[in-house]
C-alpha cells in the first residue's frame, strides 16, 4: 500500500513514519510534501508519481490550511487527517476523510485508521477500486460528537471605551438584539456590543446554562425573576438586571423551555 504523508514538520513526519513502519512494514511512503503547493504539484504529476492508496494529511500547513488542496486538484486517495487543533474535525469529514487524528498522535490510534481504511477497501466493489472512499457523513458526525464533546463559549472579547475587556460567560446574563446589533448584559447591569449574531450564539453558548426564548434574545435560567402567562399561549417574563423591551418566549419555544427551566 502507497502511502503519502502531508506534513510541514519534520518531527512529525519522522513520528509518523515510525509508527506506521511498526504497524505494518509493508507499508511504502510514496513521498512526502510540506506545503499546499508541493502536494498540488505531487497528485497532478501521475505520470511521475503513482496515486497513493492513502493519504495521511496535516490541516495547517506553512502556506495555509490543506482543504485548500481538494479545490485545485481531484483528491482520488483516501485521506486521514492530522491536526493539532479539533475545531477542524466537521470540515475534515466533508472531503475524502475517513478518520481524524489529534496530535500527539497515539499508535492505537493510528492502528485503528489503518483497520478502518482496510475494512472500507475490502467493502468497495471492483467498480469503486481506485476512486475516494465514499462516506456516510451523518455517521461520521455522529461517531465525532460521541468521541469530541462539544466546546462551548466561555468569555467574549468586547470594547469599553479605548479598553478591550474579557468577559467570562459566567459573569453574562442575557444576550439580545436592538437594531440588527447584537448586545449582552452583565449581572452589573453593563452593556455590550458583541460581534455575533443570536444564530452564532445560540450554537456557541452551552444550553444548559442559556436559552434563545425568541428571535432576538438569549436569557440564563438565573436571570428570570418572574414567569407569566401572556395571550397567544406566549409566556412573559421579568428579568434581571432589568430588559426595557418585552421579554416573551415565543409560542413554539414554550414547551422546550420549560424542559429547560425544570433541568
């Protein structure tokens, strides 16, 4: 099995090639490339060089991030990503990727791509022999939220005045919008200008600890002091430190949010 190793950092490749000879010294290392560019010009030349069966590629390379590689050349091999940094992972799994490394990386871990790889290419039939491993990306997002627990917000970086100040989400009780910005409120009752839209936040912010009650406002469940029945099955709530706009929760998030309230 040809194998190509994408990697800019000498140390790691010699870790890499290491571990995969004691796996399996079968394996060839058809060739190695440090940068976008290299790694272009290796799977364009197939005249030269032979299609690896396996590619085993770090994301953050010196001229740039390797995804950028799949849209200047047809990536054909399998490929297993490399990275340091897990934030990468959702991205990875939409090209040919059928598995996802951190750094430092572990030779079980390692060992059980290799057997994954395997297992895909003992399942293709001869008319997929030589083309990407087809995935079932659902699958692979599922299996990822399993093994990587979401990373959730936890401090903004905001402005005051010509002071920038770090805000630890714990010290923040709702989020909200006021004419297409987007703000928060501190339990001291100061205001912030936040470079988010609710959309970004509500992914972002751990949902035990918030919840989007409308289109335009995120409350922690400490600073609800009073929930009441509004017309149009809508509840209305007092909050603080004090909202000087109505603080409804919308119809359709009525059920949902008292699941919330009750955690």
């Amino acid at each position: 099995m040809n194998v190509l190793l994408v990697e800019d950092e000498d140390l790691a490749v010699r870790k890499i090639r290491k571990l995969l000879l004691e796996i399996d010294p079968s394996l060839n290392i058809a060739g190695v490339t440090a940068s976008i560019e290299e790694t272009v010009a290796y799977l364009s030349d197939t005249e030269t060089n032979e299609t690896p069966d396996l590619i085993f590629m770090d994301i953050e390379l010196a001229d740039g991030q390797s995804f950028e590689i799949f849209d200047q050349v047809e990536v054909k091999s399998t490929v297993i990503f490399t990275t340091s940094y897990d934030e990468y992972a959702l991205q990875a799994f939409k090209v040919n990727s059928i598995d996802y490394l951190l750094k430092p990386i572990q030779k079980e871990d390692l060992e059980r791509s290799l057997k994954k790889f395997r297992d895909l290419a003992a399942r293709r039939t001869p008319a997929e022999s030589g083309s990407a491993t087809t995935i079932n990306l659902n699958k692979l997002l599922r299996e990822l939220q399993i093994q990587q627990p979401k990373e959730h917000r936890r401090r903004f970086l905001v402005r005051q005045g010509q002071r920038l100040l770090s805000i630890e989400v714990s010290e923040i009780a709702f989020f909200y919008t006021e004419e297409r910005f987007s703000f928060f409120k501190t339990w001291q009752n100061q205001k912030f200008l936040v470079d988010y839209t609710l959309d970004e936040l509500a992914e972002a912010l751990d949902p035990d600890q918030f919840f989007r009650v409308n289109r335009g406002l995120i409350i922690t469940h400490n600073a609800i002091e009073q929930i009441q029945p509004y017309f149009g099955n809508r509840l209305a709530l007092t909050l603080r430190p004090a909202f000087e706009k109505e603080a409804l929760v919308s119809r359709e998030k009525v059920a949902d949010f008292k699941v919330f309230m009750g955690k």
